[in-house]
C-alpha cells in the first residue's frame, strides 16, 4: 500500500511537473524573450562622409538628443558632429539627424577646470576659447549612452536621457577650480540665437529660455538646469560682457557655474526642455528623473531601446549585418520627436500654447524623404504611435492652414517640393488606423491643394507647372501627382467619389512631365514647347526642373502607377531596356549638381531619395530576378558598418528605413497602396512582433551571396506565386518562406497577374 501510495505521488508529481513545462512552453512561445539587441547599434555609422546622423544619447523618438557638438561647421557638420572631428566645444540636447542643413544645438554646457573661458574659441587657437580635443579611443557611444574625456581637461563626461530631460555625469580630476560653462549663443549650421535668458533661481537650479532663427524661422526652446550639489557661484555674461545680478537677458547670454571643493569630483546634472515654459521643464525633469541616479536613466534608456529594437528579431550570416539591420532600424526611431511637455502643453505653429491629453504632439517631420518608406515601417513596427503623427498632421494644419511639408519645432520650413504629407496620412487611414477622423484629413488635403504656392495654382490651371515659372517644376509636379493619387485613395474608402475623381484626374498630371520623343521627364514651358537646352545628366541645385536630381532618375517617379509608366515608354520591352540603362549609363552631371546625389550605380542615385524604388520597378515588368540583383548589390555594398557607412545623408531615417525593409526582403514602392515588392532578402530570419501577442515569421532558405534570386515562396504553408505581399497579409500574423537560388527563378513573378500594378481598376 505505501509502494502504492508512493508510486501514486510520484506520478501525480511528473504530471504537475508536465503540465507545468507545458505551461512554461506555451508561455515562452506567445512571449517573445527581449533579446540585448543594442549590443549590435553602432551610432558611429553614417557619422562619416555625408551621412549627417547624430552621436549621442536619446531615446526612441524623445524630445532630447544629447551630444556633443564640434567646433568645425559646414554642410558635414549639419548633425554637430561628424568622424573626423577632433574638437568639442560642448554637449547641446538638441540635434538633427541626417538633415542637409544644420540647426539646432541648443542649450550646450562644457564641463571646464582652471580658469574659465567664455567663448568657444577657434581653430588655430583652441586655448582661447573652452574647447577641447578629444579622441575616439576615449569615447564610448551607444543607444541611451554617451562618454567621452576630455584631453584638456582631463573631465570624464557621461550623457544619458529621458524623453525630455538630459543628464549629465561629470568626473572631474583633483582640482580645486573646475566649473561649468552654459552657452546659449551656440547653435548648429545655420542656427542664430536671437533673444536667451539665464536666472539662478536657487542655488543648485537654473532657468532659461533660448530663441533661435534658422532653418526654423522661430524656435523657441525653454529650459531648467538643475545640480545635484550647490553651486558655489554663477557669473551671468551678454556674449564677453559682464552681467551683475542673478539673472541676464540677451542675444547671447552665457553663464558660468562655479563649484565648490566640497562638490567633489563627480557633479550631476539634470537639464529638462520644453516647448512652452521653463515651469513645465522643470515639470517634466520631476516627472521622468525625480531622483540623481545615473545609471539607472541609462538602463532604463538602454531598455527602451531594446523594446523597440525587438519589434524585429532577426538572424544572420554574419556579425557585420546584424550591426547594419540594427544600427539601421535604431536610426529609424531618431524622429520624428517628442514636441510637448509631460502635462501635454506644446507650442502649435501659430505660436499659441496648447494643452491636450489625446495624443503626443511631434515634430522634424522629413515628409519628403519618410514618406518613402520609413512611415510605411511604422505601421509596421511602431503602430501606437501613428495615430499620434497623423493628429500632429492635422493640428498643424489647423495652426497654418495646410498640412506640414517640412516641419520643425513648431514651424514650417517649406523645404522640398510635393505634398509629402498626404502618402502617410492616406497610408495610415488604409491600413486601418482609426484615431483621427479620416474626414478631417481629406479636407486638410483639399485645402493644401488650393493654396496659391509652390506651383500649386499653375497645376490647377494647366495640370502642369511652366517652366519658365518656378524651379524643380518636373520634381514638384511628380511629387503633386504621387500625392493626390494617395489623397483620391483616401476619398475613395471614405465613399467621396467628387474627391476621388477631383484627385484622380490631377494623378496623371505626371503625363506633361515626359516627353515622348526621348523618354525622359523634362521642363514643360508651354503646352507645345520643352525647356531647352536639355541634358538628362545635367543637375543645376536650385535652378532647373529637378530637385537634387536630374531627368535619368526623375524619369522614373511614379511609384503611383508604374503601369501608366511602362505604356508611356511604349511597353515592357522598351521600359526594361530603358531602365536597364539607368544602371550602367555614364555622364557628366556637371559643376551646379546637388551634393545628395550620391551613391551612383550608373545614374542610379541611392544617397538620395527620389530613386529608393527604382530597382524595385523590375517586379512590375515580370523580371524580379533584376530587382533581386540590384538590392542585394546596395545593401552589400552601399551600406557597411564603418563610419562611412551610408552613402548619402541619412534624411531622418528614410535611407536606413529602406535597408530594413530590404534586409528583410521586401519594400513599398508604392506609398500608400499596402503593398511591398519582394527583392532579395540578405537575412536569414526575422520574427516581427506584431499588435495583440501575433507575429509574421520570415525564414529564408539557402540563403547565401550567391543565392540571391527567389525560387519560390509559401505563405502560411500554400505556394505564394505574387511578386508583392501585402499589409494585411503580415499583421494577421503567419509564416513567410523563402526559397533562394543561384540563378533565376523560372516562373515566379513573371506572370502579369502576379504584379502589383497599384492603380484602381
């Protein structure tokens, strides 16, 4: 009985031990394990050549990048820092990255000993000034986290961050005399202080505020500094003019805090920003740093990183593509970036405040370049916040009559042609997003479009804009064209068939662009006459039809409908033949041409952005095994790990955002139609974690340099013949294999009704 009894027990225990395993299992299985994926991002990559990324420390889309800032300015300084610098002059918390143009900068402090100066000082006399040199060896950079020491001064500064406050760690040498140096003259490339001010408001806080002029034509940026010790004295300067008191207003007002011995050698420093009051960032650093713990706001930085850099999963070859898909996907998530205070004040483009709870206010909307595919990658991988983006969209429309072009903190910059807007908010209503009211976004398009501005009259009186009229006429007029295709899509789900036709009809205008005699996008002067004299090489920045480009690589600009496109060449034949030469066809561009047209395969430019679709048009003429050969030669050898890793700036995350979906072995060609092109995947699995516990499994098989053409694919276990997938396909979740080869595949993606032709029929 007791042999029984125990026997019994025992049985009983191994099943509770198995249901329990299987508990565990299952557990395991719908909870993915956060993987240390920040080990793989590299921050340097893309800060060499003309990459322009910023170096430093911030969050996923947070409102503060805090880093240093260089002495040496110019078109590759336009983030604060590139490579091959050697000089900081301090660590401002805010930068851009990936831009053209410089701004921001602001609010740089420099930790200094001895004496201190207050001017950054120059080149060949650093002693004049507070800079310092500073080796990489001594540096130490990764997501949520920056050091670096400084050989002046022989001061170890660490940087990390929360969403709206910076903090600083300094480790200062034994030495009775080292102080604190606050710049708010300093700002980055074309940025120019116009009105600062400085308080001491006890003795361990600072308040400011500091107005700019730039790129942003009105930045207003308010502050609060706070130390974790007192200060033994702050002296207050009006740029090299001494200000008695404890507070000093100017164009370029400087302070200098002095610490006492008894601080010791390792200071703390909080710094919160806002968009609206200096009580607010005073707000926002007790609500996200209430306490002077250091390495815990940079583990908890380094978490969210890795929260969002596990939205994908993958596995690769090599070590090297794990550090270019990671490094990528983080630069994804840069901007666009936090623009209101924690209680949900922000500061609207009319320059009122508001206050409002629904949604997290955005800014440094790259519209031109994102629109591509890097909203189109948030859909995917960061869906909670799209709906934030597209109310932003709304309320700025709201504040200056149309949607944004190119916006930044809280004004409109108006750089770069079309409506970029409209692809992401129709894309977001498409696939599915339902926190804002559709209806509203139709009519902000509808009033964007009846402004009398950039071309936008001529297109409404002669479907084209002359070129004797304007600049980058060819550039704006494709652009207006991909645009209200999206905006007629958008009418059409609401049920607006007056909208859908209105929009419908200005799609094609792209047609006045080609002239059908050579096959090539030019100036149109009139309705019988081209501008002439015409070089499809030429690219004249800023004074002729293209922007930042020329008519080989605006030729092909209509993502919208490829198959308009292909009749216009007259067929596939001589579509393929003319793309086919696009890749190896030689010429002068000449002197006046654009810096961003970089990364050249032939004509194809990939450091720019108006050509990121071009080698996925292949599919659309049934030889994928072309699209297949082109991607896979850019993403080996147009992206590495080194710091001039990027080919051409990185546009705020759209350069990276097309090496991730290509990575992974698809991209949206079309912006807001919901569906990805198959190229030729470099990974070797990737697990997206999608809404709701679900996930998209992507395996590829026989996977190697050489086996870059698709043989076959399946999709949830049935054969998959389609040279595209499609939005919905990925979010219901399931499993995408693919089948890699040597050579060719010899009927996927051939077939007619296998391409995704993206018009409405």
């Amino acid at each position: 009985m007791k042999k029984n009894i125990n026997f019994m027990f025992v049985c009983a225990y191994a099943l509770f031990m198995l249901v329990t395993a299987c508990k565990e299992k299952d557990t395991e299985q719908q909870t993915p394990v956060t993987a240390n994926l920040t080990q793989y991002v590299d921050p340097y990559i893309g800060s060499g050549f003309h990459g322009h990324v910023f170096v430093g420390a911030n969050v996923p889309f947070g409102a503060v990048q805090l880093g240093p800032t260089q002495l040496s300015e110019g078109w590759d300084w336009c983030s604060g820092y590139h490579y091959s610098d050697s000089v900081i002059i301090g660590f401002s918390h805010t930068h851009l990255s990936g831009t053209g143009i410089g701004e921001l900068g602001d609010v740089l402090m420099m930790p200094v000993t001895g004496p201190a100066k207050i001017t950054k000082g120059t080149v060949k006399s650093l002693e004049r000034g507070y800079a310092s040199l500073f080796s990489h060896q001594d540096e130490k950079v990764k997501p949520g986290y920056y050091s670096v020491k400084l050989k002046r001064y022989n001061i170890n500064v660490e940087l990390t961050t929360s969403e709206r406050a910076g903090f600083h760690r300094y480790t200062f040498p034994e030495t009775q005399d080292k102080s604190i140096v606050i710049d708010l003259k300093e700002g980055i490339g074309w940025d120019l202080s116009t009105e600062t001010s400085l308080e001491k408001l006890n003795d361990s806080t600072l308040i400011g505020y500091r107005y700019s002029k730039g790129w942003a034509a009105d930045q207003r940026l308010f502050f609060a500094i706070q130390f974790n010790k007192p200060v033994a004295q702050i002296n207050f300067f009006n740029d090299t003019i001494a200000i008695a008191g404890n507070k000093a207003t100017g164009i370029r007002v400087k302070g200098v805090a002095h610490l006492t011995p008894a601080s010791g050698n390792i200071v703390l420093v909080k710094v919160g920003i806002s968009p609206v009051s200096t009580a607010n960032a005073l707000q926002n650093i007790a609500a996200e740093i209430p306490h002077w713990n250091f390495d815990k706001t940079a583990q908890e930085a380094d978490a969210a990183w890795n929260k969002a850099l596990n939205k994908v999963q993958i596995k690769t070859a090599d070590e090297k593509q794990l550090r270019k898909f990671y490094t990528a996907l983080y630069h994804t998530m840069i901007a666009p970036s936090i623009f209101n205070d924690h209680n949900g004040d922000y500061r609207g483009t009319d320059k009122q405040v508001y206050h409002d709870t629904t949604f997290t206010n955005l800014t440094t909307f790259s519209l031109w370049d994102t629109y591509r595919s890097a909203h189109s990658l948030f859909t995917l991988l960061q869906p909670e916040r799209v709906n934030d983006m597209i109310n932003t969209m709304l309320k700025i429309h709201e504040q200056q009559g149309k949607l944004p072009i190119w916006h930044l903190m809280g004004n409109e910059t108006n750089t770069m042609p079309g409506n970029s807007a409209f692809p992401v908010m129709a894309d977001a209503y498409l696939k599915g997003f339902r926190g804002f009211d559709g209806a509203k976004v139709l009519q902000a398009m509808k009033a964007s479009v009846m402004r009398d501005e950039r071309g936008l009259k001529y297109v409404r009186e002669q479907g084209y804009i002359p070129a004797d009229a304007e600049t980058e006429t060819v550039a704006k007029g494709l652009e207006y064209s991909i645009d209200d295709w999206c905006a007629a899509q958008l009418a059409l789900a609401l049920g607006n068939r007056e909208d859908y036709e209105f929009f419908s009809k200005r799609a094609l205008n792209y047609r006045h662009y080609f002239d059908t005699t050579i096959h090539f996008m030019r100036g149109r002067v009139s309705d019988t006459e081209w501008r002439t004299p015409f070089s499809p090489f030429v690219a004249r920045h800023m004074k002729d039809d293209f922007s930042e480009g020329n008519a080989w690589q605006y030729t092909w600009l209509v993502p919208h409908d490829v198959e308009g496109l292909i009749k216009l060449m007259g067929g596939e034949g001589a579509f393929l033949k003319k793309l086919d030469s696009l890749f190896i066809v030689k010429g002068n561009m000449g002197n006046e041409a654009s810096n961003d047209i970089t990364g050249l395969i032939g004509q194809y430019a990939h450091g720019n952005e108006p050509s990121h679709h071009i080698p996925y048009l292949y599919a659309y003429a049934g030889q994928p095994w072309k699209t297949a050969e082109k991607v896979r030669y850019i993403l080996d050898s147009l992206y590495t790990d080194k710091p001039d890793g990027l080919c051409g700036n990185e546009d705020v995350g759209q350069m990276s955002a097309w090496y991730v979906f290509s990575a992974m072995g698809f991209y949206p060609v079309n912006p807001a139609n919901g569906m990805y092109i198959f190229g030729s995947p470099s990974i070797n699995s990737a697990i997206i974690q999608l809404p709701n516990d679900k996930k998209f499994t992507i395996e590829v098989k026989n996977n190697t340099p050489q086996n870059i053409y698709i043989q076959q694919l399946t999709l949830n276990g049935k054969p998959y013949t389609k040279t595209y997938i499609s939005y919905s396909d990925i979010m219901n979740g399931g499993e995408l294999i693919m089948e890699m080869g040597s050579k060719p595949g010899t009927t996927w993606g051939i077939a007619p009704e296998d391409r995704a032709f993206s018009v409405k029929k």
